[in-house]
C-alpha cells in the first residue's frame, strides 16, 4: 500500500466524521484505513480540531479509555443559532406566506434538506447536555426535523401515528384534548417502538397551547420511560399558559394580522426555555 499523504488523512477523516455526527471511532479504526501510527492519526485530529474551531464548523471531541475515541459534534453555539433563526424569520416574514385563517405557509422550509438540517442541528444543540435516548415526533410535519435532530443526537426517531398500521403490531392508542380548539383526537405508537425505561426527547415544529405535546407525555408514561424534554421550532405567545411549562423553542410567534398582511415572529437569539 503506498504512503498516505497528511492532507489526504486529514480529508477521509473529515468526511468520515462529518457523515456520522456524534458516533465515536477510535484511532485504531483510522490506523487501519492509512496502515499508520497512532501518533500520526493523533497529529492530524489536532489539524482539523484547530481548523473546525477556527470557522466554527463544529466541535472534534475526544474521548479517553479503552473504549474512547474521536467523534464531531455539529452542535451550533448561541450566536449561530441566533444568526440562524434570525435568518429563518426573514424567511417567514413575508406577505406571501399568509394563507387563509391566519396560518403561515411554512412546508417550502420544513422539507428543505439544508434548512430543515439547520434547524435539526439548533434544536439538538439546546439539549445538548440532555441524556437521550430516543427522539419521538407526530406525523407530518415535524417528522423532517425531528429526523435531522435525531440524525445529529445519533439517536433513532420514533414516529407516533394517528392511526396504526399493520406493520406496527401491537400498537398503544391514547386519546388526548387539543390545547387550542378543545377536540379530541387519537395518537397511537407501536410497542416494540420505545424500550422500557427510556428517556425520550419530543420535536415538533409548531406549539400553540401544548396539548399535542401533553399526550406525547402521557403516551411515553405508558411505556413506563420519560419525556426528558419537548423543542419545537415555533411557539405562540398566547395562550401564556400551556399545558406544557418545560420546553424550549427557537422562534415566537405573536401574532399574524391577515388583513395588513404582517408576521409578528421573532427569534429567541440563545436557547430559550419557558
């Protein structure tokens, strides 16, 4: 095999790290792959860890023991998240955007692959010192950034349904009451979808008065696990009161005048909790 050149290591391993955020692999796995020493793949993580800190890539995390290794970490800081969502309410706030009722049209940015990646990557980054086990949406629309914050967190998504399949087996329903209109509806998860005991993370993209993300709560208790946190990508200012007080958001809405054609949205600047 002939001799590696540094800046060739330097690009298999960046583009191996970046393709698989938050999963650790050791040097030996790297020193397999280049027929080098350890001390040389060692050399080379110091060149991209200086770099990715340099134009705030993200993070090169190092962990140590016999098990430890190397993993990137794309978590955002407070001032790119606020650049971010900053951006994302220039996008919002457009006449164009306001439909009928009073409602905003928002699937052109939801399933766009590099906006709904960012905002998977802010979400993740607001619980980032969270132990999570899985990351758990409602379908539909929250299912692409609940998956890109999955993807980031290196965590599998769970998707809760509105009606079971076939597929799902034995499935749990639950009923719960809509926090805005007061109406029941029926959600429903497989029970071979969530172990025993675990701690979940919710994702949606929107909360009005919480009542969907209460009967996520109510769901995961029947599994005997835990909702250990509930981010959505936009919450109303009113009602103040939800039928959730924990969680976080990265945009607020306040309100949306149909008749003047005008979003009152704003971003949160830091990781907000309310």
């Amino acid at each position: 095999m002939k001799k590696v050149q540094k800046h060739e290591r330097i690009s298999v391993i960046t583009n191996i790290l970046t393709n698989n955020p938050n999963k650790i692999f050791t040097l030996a796995h790297f020193c397999d792959i280049f027929n080098c020493a350890k001390s040389t793949v060692s050399e080379d993580l110091d060149i991209i860890k200086d770099i990715f800190n340099q134009y705030e890539l993200g993070f090169i995390e190092t962990v140590s023991g016999a098990a430890g290794g190397v993993y990137f970490s794309p978590l955002m800081t407070n001032e790119q998240i606020q650049r971010f969502t900053g951006e994302l309410c220039e996008l919002i706030n457009t006449k164009s955007r306001i439909i009928p009722g009073g409602y905003i049209y928002m699937n052109d940015l939801l399933y766009s692959p590099t906006i709904s990646k960012n905002i998977g990557i802010a979400l993740a980054s607001l619980f980032k010192d969270t132990e999570i086990d899985y990351v758990i949406t409602v379908e539909t629309k929250g299912i692409p950034i609940a998956l890109m914050t999955a993807m980031v967190l290196n965590k599998p998504m769970v998707v809760v349904r509105n009606q079971s399949r076939l597929t799902d087996g034995t499935v749990i329903h639950m009923n719960y009451i809509t926090g805005s209109n007061h109406r029941i509806k029926t959600m429903c998860l497989s029970t071979k979808a969530i172990k025993k005991g675990s701690k979940v993370l919710f994702i949606d993209d929107f909360m009005k008065a919480g009542g969907t993300a209460k009967g996520i709560i109510d769901l995961i208790q029947e599994f005997e696990s835990e909702i250990v946190g509930v981010g959505v990508l936009m919450a109303t200012q009113k009602p103040e009161e939800k039928l959730v007080q924990d969680f976080k958001t990265l945009l607020w809405l306040d309100t949306v005048d149909e008749s003047n054609k005008v979003v009152d949205i704003y971003s949160v600047g830091t990781p907000s909790e309310h």
